[in-house]
C-alpha cells in the first residue's frame, strides 16, 4: 500500500462524516425534506451542545435559524392581512426564532419545532396586542378575536357556509354577548379613514361627509325653555322693556324715551329685572 493510500484511508477514518451524509443515513434516501430538516436540525443541536468555542456556537446557532427559517416565515403568514405589513410581521417572527434557538435544550427530548411554534406565535400574538391596536380593545377581546379567527375556517368547512354568531360562540364556549364585541372589535387594527369613499367607487362621498355636525338648534331650544321660564315670572311691564332691550335692540336711551323715563331708570329697571330672572333660571 502507498502512503498517499493510507493517508486516504486514515483521513476517512479520523474525519466526521457531513451532515448531509449523517441524515442521509438516518432518514433514508425517500425522506421527505421536513424529515430532513428536522433530523438536520436536531443533530446540529448535538453538535452546538458538544461544542465549546464561542465562534462555533454562534455558526450553529445561524445554521439552525437559517434552516427553520421557514417555521417563523409560515407562522408570520397566518397573521397577514390584520392591518400589518407581511415584512414586519416577519421580522418579529424571525427574532422570535432566535430567541427559541437560544433556549431550546435537546436535553428535553422535545423536537425543536414543538419548542419553536408556540414561541413564535406567542411573540406575534404579544405584538399585536401590545403594538398593532390603533384603538385598543380590552385584553380579553383581543384574545377572543384572535381565537374567532383560529376556528372560523374550520367551521366554514365544516358548515359549507359562514358561521352564525350563536355556531361561533358554541364553539368557542364564550357568551354571544363576547363573540360580538370581538367582532364588532375587528377594525381597530386599521379604523377606515374618514377620506375613504363610503363605496366602492372612488367619486362616491368621503365617510367624513357622511358623519352629523353639531346641531346649534338644540342649545337655542334649551335656551329658549329656561328663559321663557324665566320670562313667564314677569310683569307686563317687564316683559316690554326686556323685548325691547333684547328683542328690539333698542338703546337704554332710546327706551327711555319711549316709555318716558330717563336712562338711568331704565338701567335700575333691567337690572332688577335680570336679577329676578336669573333667580328663577337658576332654581
């Protein structure tokens, strides 16, 4: 035998097999690439287990993220379309994977992907909840439109049709009462703007066209009750200088002259006549 011959062999002995080879052999050959990715990741988790140099951890650990990136990608997407964009939801999703990397411990005996979900998805839920509100429902709504969402689709499955409130609630085990303030709850991710069209045409009015503006009549109708009160209090002399004072705008000048007295009369007079009629406006 040659010496390049026995290098050859000694190297194909004291060299670690590849990972692709380990789980080529462990899964087999018709091994689906969940089953690959898992099994891959688990032996990396080995690995990052056995290994002491800091650098090498940390390329395990980025190993591990990059191939079980698809977990928090595919998570992200289930909480699409709620009034946040795809991309930020997978960034929070991505960090969570990190994070579930980090404490993962192999020593458990659970896969890494029943460990990573329900950590993902709880850092998705804990952003929407803390983050993605515009208005703010209470807690307990939030949660219960987040479970309305995780069961409407098996119920229209199974129903061929959409959900009553009541097939909700049965489902769900929470009051009616419950499912419809959640769902009465499901624009405050992203409330409609008040410039948005009232339809779907965009020369239809604008919401904000649609909405009351404050009505002055109401006030002048309150206005009007508590002085006439007020007013039905006086004499009929009364009542002429205050409709000429207040009605007729005439000047104290003026009335005096027509009702012959002088100004400084007409002054005590109105004076005394409001002090009378706040009394009465007042009681």
């Amino acid at each position: 035998m040659t010496a390049e011959h026995a290098a050859e062999n000694v190297a194909d002995v004291t060299s670690p097999p590849s990972l692709d080879a380990t789980v080529h052999q462990a899964t087999g050959a018709g091994s689906s690439t969940l089953e690959r990715r898992d099994r891959l990741t688990a032996l990396l988790f080995e690995r990052l287990a056995e290994a002491r140099d800091d650098t090498e951890r940390r390329r395990l650990r980025s190993e591990i993220v990059e191939l079980n990136m698809d977990i928090a990608r595919g998570l992200a997407w289930r909480y699409r379309g709620r009034g946040e964009l795809l991309e930020d939801l997978e960034q929070v999703a991505c960090l969570a994977l990190v994070q579930a990397v980090a404490r993962y411990d192999l020593s458990h005996g659970r896969p890494f992907q029943v460990f990573a979900t329900p950590t993902i998805a709880g850092e998705l839920k804990r952003y929407f909840r803390d983050r993605a509100w515009t208005i703010r429902p209470p807690r307990r709504i939030q949660e219960l439109q987040g479970r309305i969402a995780g069961v409407l689709h098996d119920l229209q499955q199974q129903l061929h049709s959409s959900p009553t409130i009541s097939q909700l609630a049965e489902a769900l085990d929470e009051p009616e009462d419950d499912v419809i303030e959640a769902l009465s709850a499901d624009g405050c991710f992203t409330p409609q703007s008040l410039e948005a069209p009232v339809g779907p045409d965009p020369a239809m009015p604008a919401v904000a066209d649609q909405l009351g503006a404050p009505e002055r009549g109401f006030a002048e109708l309150e206005t009007s009750l508590i002085v006439g009160n007020a007013f039905a209090h006086l004499t009929d002399e009364d009542r002429r200088l205050v409709e000429m004072r207040f009605y007729q705008e005439l000047s104290q000048r003026q009335i005096g002259e027509e009702i012959g007295m002088n100004q400084m009369a007409v002054s005590r007079a109105l004076a005394r006549i409001l002090a009378t009629m706040r009394v009465h406006v007042e009681a």
